[in-house]
C-alpha cells in the first residue's frame, strides 16, 4: 500500500479543512505571515533584504496567479442530438427575395456556423451561391438586425404593439380602406394561404409583390404569349446554343447557382465528352456570363430591341435585312431547334415578347423552356407597386404592412416614397434587419433572420422545400407570419399553420412523410401538365429604337451584393468583384475609348445626374456606355453598408409604371475629384506566361492535350537530385476546371466562412493585404474592346516540393505524410519567408491583430460575431502567416467517421468548403493515391497541368485547360 | 624586398613613439569639440524616433509598415543588408590587408573594425524586428525543449543567416576588443584620472607588455584572424542565399555569394573612406591618414566597382542567356526599362559608373570629391538591394499578384533610428577609444615614415 502523506491533522482524519479562506482572506493571511516575522527582530540588513524578497514575491504572486474564472456550465440534462464537438446538420432553404437555394446548416454546439448547398434531390447538385454562404454571417450581425418591437422607433412589448396594430387594422377595415401588404416575392405556399387569410381576416386587403430588380417586363410578357405569369425554367443542360442579351446567368439573372450547375454540364469535357455548347453574349457591362461566353458582343442597351427585331426576322425568314452577324447566328439557331435557349434580361415588354417569338419559332417551348417548373421566384409586376403608390396617396390605403422591402432605398425617387409612406395611419414594418424604410414606420414588428425561422419554399413548381430553425430567436424578434396571425387574432402559431398545412395539402396527412422531407429538405413533386401553348402577339408593331446621341447608364447588380439587402455583411463587401476585382466600392465602368473621349481617367471621378461616381476603365464595356452597380450607397444598415458608394437606383426612374435599367442621353462630366479605388488585382495580362492554358474546341478535337503540350515535355524532363516522396497512405489533391469555373466567387466565401477568415477593410485591401485564402486571378487578353476573360480559381497549391517549406527557419510550415502543406501556426514567427518564396503568392500574413481589434470593426470584434467562428479552425493571431489548409479539419473529420465505422473512406466524402459550395462543380477534391477516384483520372486527363509546373514545384493542385468553343461560328 | 620612394611614407610630420600615444590618445582626454556634441544630439534623435517607430511596430504589427501579400520583406531587409555589407569592412580590411602585407592598414583597420561591429549591431535589429511574433524570436536558437523536441529547420537559409551573423559579431567584436587590449593599457598608463585608470585599467586586462603577452596577442590575433577571414567570406555568402536559395525570378541567381561578398566590401570601403575622412579633418590626424591612405582605397574602389559591373552584366546576361520568360522579364522589363528603372539605373550609375571618376589622379587626391563618391556608393549599394528586394517580390510569376510597395514612416523611422545608432556608436567611439592601433602604428613608425632626423623617405623593406 502507497504511504500516506498528509499536511495536517484535518486532512489526515478526512475533515473538512477548519476554516475555508477565499482569495482575499489567503492574500491577507500571507501579509501576516510577512507581520509575525517582522515583530520583534530589529532591522539588520539581513532582514531588511528578507522581507524585501518576501513582499516581492508575495506581491508577484497575488497580483499574477488570479486569472479570470470563466464559467463553463454543463448542461444538467444533455440534449440527445448535441454532442460537443460534432456538428449538426439541418436541411433548410435559402431565399433572399430573388435567389433561392437548398441548403443544409452545419450547426456546432448549438451554434449555426456555416451553410452547405443541399445537394439531396437538388438541381443544384450542393452548389451555392456566395450570398447564400455569406447570409450565415447576418444571423450575426449584431448592429444591424432589429431586436425588439418598438413603436415610433422606442422600444415597447409585443402585447401594447398587436393590440395597436390589431386596433388599426380593424379601424381601417371599418372605415372601408384598404391595409396593404408589400412584400417581395413569397414563395413559401403556406405563407401565400396565410396572406390570403389575413386578407379575408381584413376586407379590403391587398398583397403586393415589390422588388428593386423586378422581371416585371418578363411575366407581362409571358402572360401575354403562353397565358402564364411566370417565367420558364431554362434548360441550359439540354441547350446547344446559348443566345443570352445582357442575362448574366452564371452570376445574378434568376438562378445562377442552378443554371452554372446545368451550363458546366454543356462545358463538360471530362469523361471523353466530346461537345461543348455554343454561348453568344450581347451585353453592355462585362459579366462573368459573358466572358464564359464563345463569341461576346458589347452593345448598347438602347441596341437589344433592334437586335432581336433583326435576329426574329432573320429566323423568320432566310435573307433578310439583318446584318451578318445575325444571319449567321440565326442560321446556328436554326440548325439547333429545340436545343437553343434564347435569353434577355431586359425589363421591356416588347424585348421579352421578341424573345418570346424567338423561342416559339426555334421550337424550344417545352424543351429548353419549361413551363412545368417553372420559377415562382420572381412575381412582381412593377406598375402593381405604382398603383399601390397613388392608393396610398389617394388615401384609400390607409394601411401599410412592409415585410423585408425597403423603398425608401431601392425606389428611384426617394421624395415621393418617404412622402407616401408618412401618409397611412398604421405603417408597420416586419423586417428583421435595420434600413433606410424602418425610420418612417410607426410600429415594428422584428422578423426573425431566416436560419431561426420556420418555412417552407415552391421556388419551381414541384419543387417544394421545407426550412426550419437552426438557432433559437437570438434577439426579441417574431417571426412576421407569427405577427400576421397574432393579428387576425388566430392562437395558433407558424409552425402549427405550416405543418397542418403540408399535412393537407402536400403530404396527404402522412405525418412520416413530414419528418422525412424536414430532415431532406426537399420534396420533389411532379408536375405533368402538357406546356402552354404559344399566342402570337404582334410582334412586328414593335418599332426600331432610333440610335440616341449621348452616353446610356445602365444599371446592374454585383454578385456580392445583389440588389442591396445585404450591403452591411462585411464578407459581401470584400468580395472582389471577378470582373473589375474591385469590392468596398461601386464605380461608373466605362470603355477606355469612352474614358478617353470623356477625359475620364481611372482615379478620377464622373458626375452623373450630380453624382460623384468613380471612375473604372473597364475593357469589354460598350462604347458610350456607363454601368453601375446597385446595392452600394447605404445611409442607415450598419457600419459597414453606410457611406459605401453611392447608391445608383434613383438615377434611373420609372417609365408606363415600368422600373428602368437604362436611360438614354446621359451627359457625364469629368468632375475634379479624386478617388481611390480597392482593387485586389493590380495586373491585368498574362504577359504571354502559360498561367491559363486554353484552346479551342476544334484544336481540342485534334489532339487533347492542345494549348497544354508543355506539360508533357515538362512531366517527362522531370529529375531531382533529392529522394521523391513516397506516400504510403492518402496524397490528397484538387483538380479544378477551367471550362466548368464561371469566376461565381462562392468558393471565396465559403473558404472565408470555414476557415475563420478576416474581413480587413478598404484601406487594407488598397494596401493588398486581402486575407482571402482563395482568389479568382482574372485575365484579359486580345483586343481591349471586348477582350477574352479567363477566371483562375487559386489556393495554396500544396506543393510536394513546396518552396514556402524549406525556407521556415523554425519548420512551422511543413508536409504532411498526406501531401498536405501544413502551418503550425503556434510554431510561426512570421519572418515571411514563405510568403515571398511563394511563386502562387497565396499565403497571408496576419499584419494586425484582426480578431478583437477596434481597428477591425467587423464580425470578428464582438461577442456575437464571433459566434459564427468554425471552433475546429484557429483564428490566427498577429504574426503569423495562413493560407489554405484544403480544409484539413474536414479531412480529418471524415476520416474519423470512417475509421470509427470501421470502413474505407469513399471517393468525394471530403468536400473542402470550397468544392462543396461550387454551383458548377469545377472544383474536385480527392486522393491522388487511389488510381481508382475521380481526382486521379482528372490528373491523367491531357487537359491537366499544373500551375507553374516548370518550377518543380510539384502542386498537388492541377487545372484542366480552358476549351473555348469560338471557332465554330 | 624592394625601397622605393613611390608609394610615400605613410605616417607623416616627424613622429616618435612618444608622440603617436600623445596624438592618438588626446581626443579621449580632450573636452568634446561641439561639433561632436551637436553630431551626437542629431544621432540620439535619429535613435529616438527610431525607438518609437520600433514600439510601434512591436506593439501594432507588421501592418504598420508598407509590406504586403506579396512583398513580404521591404525596407527591413534592404537595411539589413545594407548594414551587414558595410559591417564587412572592418574585418576584410584586417584581414585582407593584413594578408597583403599592406603596411597602410594599420592607423585604419581600428576604426573599420569599430564601424563593422556597429553596422552589425544595426543590421541585428532588423532579422529581429521584421519577424511577426518578435517575442518568439528565440524559437530560432537550436536548444533542447519539451516540444517535441523540436528543431530548427537546419535547410532554411535564414537560420544559416542566424547562425552566420551571430558567429561574425562574436568574433569581430573579440577581435577588436582584443587588439584594443595594448592601447587600453597604454591609456591606463598615461592618464592622470582615476576613473580613466580604473575603466581603462579593467579594459587592459592587466596588460604589462611583457613578451610573454606580446606572444600570447599575436597567437591570438592569427586565430581570431584566421576565423574572422573565413567569417568575411561566409558572413555575406549566406545573406545572399536568402536569396539565391528561393525560386523568385532576379533572386535565384548562382551568382550571388561571391556578388554579395564583393558588394558588401565595396560599401564597406566606401564608408571607411567617408569615416576616415571625417576623422581625419575633424582630429587632424593627416599625418596619421595621408592622402596616400585615401588613394589606396579609392583604388581598391575602383576595382571593385570593376568588378560589379562586371555582375551586373553577368546576371542580366545570363537572364537573357537562359532564355527564362521570368527572368527575362525581371531583370530588362521590370528592373532596366520598367516601372524600376529609376532605381535600376541609380544602383548602375552609383555603383559602376560614378566609382570610375577614380581613375583621376585629381579626384583621388580632392578630399570633397572623394567624399561625395564614397557616400554615393553607400547610395548605390542601398539601391542596389532594393532592386534585388522590392523588384523581384513586387513583379514574381503571377501577374494577379504584381504589386506595388511603398514604405510608411514606421519602416523608415526604423532605418532612421539605425543611422541614429550607427552615428552615436561612431562618435562614442571617436571619444573613448584610441581610433587607431597606437601598438601597430608604432610598429610600422621606423618602416614608413617622414622622419626630419635623416630628411627621406623610409618605404617599404
């Protein structure tokens, strides 16, 4: 038996100790230690020098050894489904008003910290968009997002505020007005049997759809030509030939994320597919749509009706007037019946009924286009708004409930508006998020950020999706369908409406059923109906637009920020945009003939309408064209929104109670202000270095490996002097197509959500030191007019002979036996050694502390913030560099899960972020080890090439050459 | 060996023994002139805000500086080098010379030995400071640990730096602390102030002069020399294989070592000259620092301004001769005609071109000329390694990562403060330490000197 010791007697007996001293008792007693060893000894240096040394330490260790106590509490009856450390994962949807997607929310101890593309029964195959991944950090954003009801702007209680509302509504339904509901598109079919309940609750009432970037000219259009209000799903899969004017689909127009997934399956040469499809651009702005695109074509605006009056007749019938271009283009057409899509994004009627008359004659209706499932996304028609304007100021509406709109930012003439909304008696407003509306709303009711919602989604017909909470309400917020049924006084809450009503509309009352799609997502119904038959509208009384002297403005939305909504997410606002690489900013683009005509010079600054804009020379922008982006110009959303550009919708107004993208006739000045720019890419030329390898299609036919030659010769003279790595288990690699890449930029924010990535602001970016561990090198090449556009996503490569490796005096950074390039990030010292030895330049330095840094106001710098941080990723501290990982944490992850359920890991169970969320799938993640998956038959593609392979660097990250289809023409 | 009259006596005005220790000790037991006190506040000033601008770096971050993503090492390595190269002079000029059998050495090499341990005390702060957790600084030093444990990475170049450095600052200062050890001692002797005594008394060692410890010096001068030349050599190759060693186009260049060496001893040279200049007019030592001292190195300038032009002909030829995309483009579009040009052609002018004006026997022997050259080489070779730095980082493989980098006041506040370092550790010097080697003056007194006794010339055995 061990012996015993024991420090006193009460120890020795197993008592409890006879007097129980806390900390200040313990100092104080030690303070009397220090008095008895003083009294009665006279003052020798000896002592003197002892109690010196004595209160020293004394004083070193009571102020030193008193650390903070932070309480960690245990839950007393854990949950069944939380584990610490294992996320959960919840199916939901994403829908921001114009774009939907189905999404699955990773949630860690209890904490939503990332969102994932659904890619059960998904027409987005797990894509997203890079809204959809930011909109996890809105959930966060503690300045922005309201957090209780209030009443003339001061804080008051659900109770007073429904029986006000309640008060109202009934006054105005009394006194025989009108309560309206403006909301943008609801596609939730449980909340449209709602409003329809509250408009019986309240005679009179009337719903209207309200949406800054409407499709307005489309519906009408459709309505008239197929009978339908709604727009067709577009087939791009089965389209041969695309003829897209000014849509940018890969980017903003409908549903990007879906049709990137269904246009990379048409650029698709993997797997020996042999076609491509033919993508023709007429555009005004340069897109990420158009420098996909084989042949692009700058036009004006004011040019699209002419164009596709020519284009109609030249289908119509063979020689006609139109120029050869077309001609050619409509005999391409022709050849493809059935196998084409033709696409406008314009708001005209008449554009859309030309576009409409197209597609009936190239036979497409029901084969490209869709009617059975249609999208249900957009619904709103733009003189419904206007209409619902002069009610108001005619007093016949007397009630206004807001519900996630805001006009007060996003309708061109703001007087009028913020004279209007001052006029009902009862405004109220449902958003969750503070705005330029909500100071001219008398109640507020808070709505909750969507990941705390319940709902449920029909984004197409037959395609219904389920949402449901991933948090509790963080703040005192309601949820707006919970408020609209408080007020038609039903006890019953959301939820209960929303599953009674799948239960009996849906599901035929099968209760499993409802779990099931709760815990998919996604439920896909077929809808068979036969398609609509086309009404020939008269087409040829649409006139030739006059060419106007003058400058054109044109209007666009940015990938990041959309239409605006979103302008106060810090994530958004860096984003570089993939065409102008520019973020923190919108800017007039304009060509650089124009600039030079105009004396316009990049730095300097436009005035428009008495606007201040600056000035971008953006090659590829149609002469006499200006384009700015909305969404920018933000007075009252939050610190970051605020003071961010300016805001571009009120320079261009309404025309026939139609929202207008352009306006003709515009005299911009050069004004004599300055102004700098952020832009993350500096250089715009591959200066003839074999960066981007492309080729053509017909060149790609001959032989496979064209434009990409070198690489074998390089592969084959490939000697070292060192010993090779061998790696016995798992080498994990990333291949990513050229071809399918589309520049989306969801990989960025993915990455950026993951793996805990800073946001550093302006002035940082201008300084280049964007933390972003991926980025999208855009280059031009060709004629500056309408240059060729290549995207190249790029990360750390994760070189078997990686440079950055051999130069970390300490060896923070070195390989793994995984053929990861690793960063121990407590081991760095920062001398940035690796960072300048870097040839891909992708590694980042923590110049500052970014994490709780008043310097770096973002989500990073409160408590709630960082709530989104990924708790199995380090945030860096200053010092130390960071780059990609190929998200090691989900390799390891899944390699646990296999292990523990004692099985092989399977090709394409690890996704890193920005794989999972690509919409196109251009980004494939494997093991280069096992001959068998998919990554080791890309990296035996002759497409395959390796960034700067010359170097011997040996990345373990390859890219498939870029296959352009522009000589078929 | 041979007597000639060419080369002329290299200490002038009639001196013995006696006179040497009286002239070279006098400024130790002299009040300061002003202009040494005035020198000395510019020099703590220039520290001082050097001071502050290192807080702030240490205490903000790198970001305070003008680096980036992509230019990862600025101002603090350009300085770095800088100083290391200059920090080269003291000990070549010992050594080499000393090899060389050059008599001429002697009333110059304590001054460059003093300048060189300075200069490597300034370049020391930057390897230091530019790391980003500089309070980790000593995860650098290979010591048993708990960690693992965890070793250094013995094939990074910047620990050879560390290693390379430290070595260097450890010997160049022994060796001149230890051929100071007779002078201490002749100062102990001579002074009448206590304080002196004692100071000085503790610097001497306890030296007597006795042949046993005349022995004992000389064996230890030859082993410190002969480390300290194979240091002279080593010391700059290394530096530049933080260079040579990485794949950045106009870094990678085998050329390096033996161009940084040459280069680190032509801006060494270049500051003895402009130092002894200095010290000539400011104590009148010209019969100690002849005219034919300062021809001897403005000759050796010219050699060696020969010679780098000849490198950096070299490296742009070999750029072109490889027929490397990348290096082509560094060295005659980013560097000769592009947006680097300036500084291109500064280093080119300064460095090869200006050092050739030595070739007049008039410029040599004009003490302005020769001023204003020395301090223009000191120029060109600062320029010469921002060409190298900033260039090559600035403009690498990706054209998405081309950027452009220009320093804030803390990077310079940092190189302010250096020169702030380096000028009072001079001056401090020039006080309270004999500024040349009064034993190996002594030495070469009865060899070449003007001596009125016989009125000739005494040269060279």
């Amino acid at each position: 038996m061990e012996k015993k010791y024991w420090k006193s007697l009460e120890e020795l007996n197993n008592q409890p100790p006879t007097e129980k001293g806390d900390n200040n008792t313990h100092q104080s007693g030690l303070l009397e230690i220090m008095n008895d060893e003083i009294a009665g000894k006279t003052t020798s240096r000896r002592n003197f020098l002892k109690i010196c040394g004595y209160g020293f330490a004394t004083a070193a260790i009571a102020s030193s050894c008193e650390n903070p106590v932070k309480k960690a509490i245990p839950y007393l009856n854990k949950p069944e489904e939380v584990t610490p450390g294992m996320a959960n994962h919840y199916a939901s949807s994403y829908f921001d008003g114009s774009e939907f997607s189905p999404i699955v929310v990773k949630v860690r101890d209890g904490r939503p910290i990332k969102i994932e593309g659904n890619d059960i029964e998904s027409l987005t195959n797990g894509g997203t968009s890079a809204r959809a991944q930011a909109s996890i950090l809105s959930l966060y954003d503690g300045e922005a997002r309201l957090k209780t009801p209030t009443r003339d702007g001061k804080a008051t209680s659900y109770s007073a505020l429904d029986e006000a509302v309640v008060q109202k509504l009934t006054n105005i339904s009394e006194a025989g007005k009108a309560t309206a509901l403006l909301t943008p598109p609801i596609i939730s079919p449980s909340t449209r049997q709602l409003i329809n309940e509250f408009i019986d609750a309240y005679p009179g009432s009337t719903h209207v759809v309200y949406e800054p970037v409407s499709y307005s000219g489309m519906l009408e259009a459709n309505k008239m030509s197929f009978g339908k209000t709604v727009i067709p799903d577009y087939k791009f899969d089965r389209a041969e030939v695309i003829v897209s004017f000014g849509a940018d689909f890969l980017g903003t127009w409908l549903s990007p994320a879906e049709f990137a997934a269904a246009y990379a399956k048409t650029r698709d040469l993997t797997g020996n597919q042999k076609k491509l499809s033919y993508h023709v651009q007429f555009e005004t702005g340069l897109s990420i749509t158009g420098s996909k695109a084989d042949k692009r074509i700058p036009i004006k605006p004011s040019e699209e009706i002419n164009l596709l009056r020519a284009l109609d007749a030249a289908l119509a019938q063979q020689g006609s007037e139109a120029p050869a271009e077309i001609q050619s283009l409509a005999h391409i057409l022709r050849q493809n019946k059935g196998k084409s899509i033709v696409v406008s994004a314009s708001n005209d009627v008449h554009a859309q009924l030309l576009v409409n008359h197209i597609n009936h004659q190239l036979e497409n209706i029901g084969q490209t286009l869709d009617f059975n499932s249609a999208f249900l996304t957009h619904q709103c028609i733009d003189a419904e708004f206007e209409n619902l304007l002069s009610r108001i100021d005619s007093g016949e509406v007397n009630g206004l409930i807001l519900w996630g709109v805001n006009p007060v930012y996003d309708y061109p003439d703001t007087a009028r508006i913020v004279a209007t909304l001052q006029k009902p008696e009862l405004t109220v407003s449902l958003s969750s998020t503070t705005d330029e509306t909500l100071a001219f709303m008398k109640y507020c009711s808070p709505g909750h950020h969507y990941l705390e919602s319940w709902g449920d989604a029909e984004y197409k017909q037959g395609y219904l999706t389920l949402a449901q909470p991933a948090i509790r309400n963080i703040y005192s917020t309601r949820q707006p369908q919970d408020s609209l049924l408080k007020w038609m006084g039903k006890e019953e809450d959301y939820y209960t409406f929303l599953k009674n009503y799948w239960l009996t509309h849906i599901l035929n009352g099968n209760e499993a059923d409802w779990t099931t799609t709760l815990q998919k997502g996604v439920l896909l119904k077929s809808v068979s109906e036969s398609q609509p038959s086309f009404q020939a509208t008269d087409t040829s009384s649409i006139q030739e637009v006059p060419a106007t002297g003058g400058y054109e403005l044109v209007l666009y939305e940015t990938i990041a920020l959309g239409n605006g909504q979103y302008a106060n997410n810090p994530w958004l606002m860096e984003l570089p945009d993939p065409i102008s690489k520019v973020c923190w900013d919108n800017f007039a683009a304009i060509s650089p003939a124009t600039a030079s005509k105009l004396g316009a010079v990049a730095g300097g600054m436009l005035n428009i309408k008495e606007v201040d804009i600056p000035v971008l020379i953006q090659p590829g922008q149609a002469e006499d064209t200006i384009s700015i982006a909305v969404g920018f110009g933000h007075t009252a959303m939050g610190k970051v929104a605020n003071s961010v550009g300016k805001n571009a919708y009120p320079l261009i107004g309404v025309l026939n109670g139609s929202r207008q993208r352009y306006v003709t006739g515009i005299t911009p000045v050069v004004s004599k202000a300055t102004y700098a720019l952020a832009s993350t890419q500096m250089h715009h030329s591959m200066e003839g270095r074999p960066i981007v390898r492309e080729t053509t299609l017909k060149e790609y036919l001959v032989s496979n490996d064209a434009g990409n030659e070198m690489h074998k010769e390089i592969e084959e003279k490939n000697i070292t002097l060192y010993k090779e790595i061998k790696f016995e288990g798992h080498h994990w690699g990333m291949a990513i197509d050229l071809n399918k890449c589309t520049g989306c930029s969801t990989c960025v924010i993915s990455c950026q959500a993951e793996n805990n990535v800073p946001v550093v602001g302006k002035e940082e970016v201008m300084k280049y030191r964007i933390m972003q561990w991926m980025r999208i090198d855009r280059y031009y090449s060709g004629d500056e007019k309408n240059p060729e556009v290549v995207f190249q996503p790029l990360m750390c490569q994760h070189c078997d002979n990686a440079p950055c490796e051999n130069v970390c005096p300490v060896s923070a950074t070195n390989h793994s036996a995984e053929g990861l390039n690793q960063i121990a990030y407590n081991r760095c010292v920062g001398t940035k050694y690796c960072i300048n030895n870097c040839p891909y330049k992708v590694r980042r330095f923590n110049w500052f502390r970014y994490a709780t840094n008043n310097e770096f106001d973002y989500n990073m710098n409160s408590d709630l913030g960082r709530m989104v941080l990924n708790p199995d990723v380090t945030v860096r501290e200053r010092g130390v560099v960071e780059k990609c990982s190929l998200c090691v944490q989900r390799i390891q992850e899944k390699k646990l899960l296999a292990k523990n359920e004692n099985r092989l890991l399977q090709d394409g169970e690890i996704q890193p972020a920005c794989a999972q969320g690509c919409p196109s799938g251009a980004i494939i993640f494997g093991d280069l080890a096992d001959p068998e998956s998919r990554i080791s038959k890309l990296f035996k593609d002759p497409r395959n090439y390796h960034l700067l392979e010359d170097l011997h660097t040996l990345p373990s990250v390859g890219y498939l050459t870029l296959v352009k289809n522009s000589n078929e023409a | 060996m041979y007597k000639t009259e060419v080369r002329g006596p290299l200490i002038l005005g009639d001196k013995n023994y006696h006179q040497i220790s009286t002239d070279i000790i006098a400024p130790i037991n002299q009040p300061v002139p002003l202009w040494w006190k005035v020198a000395f506040g510019i020099s703590n000033l220039a520290l001082l805000f050097g001071l502050v601008a290192i807080y702030q770096t240490v205490s903000v971050g790198i970001g305070t500086w003008g680096v980036n993503n992509s230019v990862g090492w600025a101002w603090e390595i350009i300085n770095f080098v800088w100083w290391i190269g200059i920090g080269h002079a003291g000990t070549a000029f010992s050594i080499f010379l000393l090899v060389l059998r050059q008599k001429w050495r002697t009333s110059i090499n304590r001054a460059a030995e003093a300048m060189t341990v300075v200069a490597v005390m300034c370049a020391a702060i930057f390897p230091a400071l530019h790391m980003g957790r500089v309070w980790l600084a000593f995860y650098i030093f290979p010591y048993p640990n708990t960690r693992g444990p965890l070793w250094v990475n013995y094939n990074s170049p910047l620990f050879w730096d560390f290693i390379a450095i430290s070595a260097y600052l450890l010997i160049s200062a022994s060796f001149w602390y230890f051929g100071m050890v007779p002078d201490f001692a002749t100062i102990r002797d001579r002074t009448t102030s206590k304080i002196k005594k004692a100071v000085y008394g503790f610097f001497a060692f306890g030296w007597v002069g006795t042949s046993r410890e005349w022995l004992r010096f000389e064996a230890l001068s030859y082993v410190l020399g002969g480390i300290a030349a194979v240091l002279v050599v080593s010391v700059h190759s290394i530096v530049s294989t933080d260079f040579a060693v990485s794949v950045i186009p106009g870094w990678h260049t085998t050329v390096f070592p033996p161009y940084f060496v040459v280069g680190a001893i032509f801006s060494g040279f270049a500051m003895v000259m402009t130092l002894m200049i200095i010290i000539r007019k400011m104590y009148k030592f010209q019969d100690y620092v002849t005219s034919s001292h300062l021809n001897a190195i403005a000759k050796i300038l010219i050699f060696i301004s020969l010679i780098m032009g000849t490198a950096y002909a070299t490296e742009a030829f070999i750029a072109w001769y490889s027929g490397n995309r990348y290096e082509i483009f560094t060295f005659f579009y980013n560097r000769a005609t592009g947006d680097y040009s300036i500084e291109y052609w500064t280093m080119i002018i300064c460095n090869a071109i200006v050092p050739q004006l030595f070739w007049f026997k008039k410029i040599r022997k004009n003490l302005t000329a020769a001023f204003i050259i020395s301090i223009i080489i000191n120029i060109g070779m600062w320029f010469e390694r921002y060409n190298i730095i900033i260039t090559s980082l600035a403009k690498d493989f990706l054209p998405s990562s081309w950027v452009t980098y220009s320093p804030t006041w803390v990077e310079i506040g940092v190189f302010v403060g250096t020169l702030g370092l380096f000028g009072a550790g001079v001056l401090l010097f020039f006080k309270f330490i004999p500024m040349m080697a009064i034993s190996e003056l002594k030495g070469i007194l009865k060899v070449t000197s003007y001596n009125t006794n016989d009125k000739k010339h005494i040269s060279h055995e």
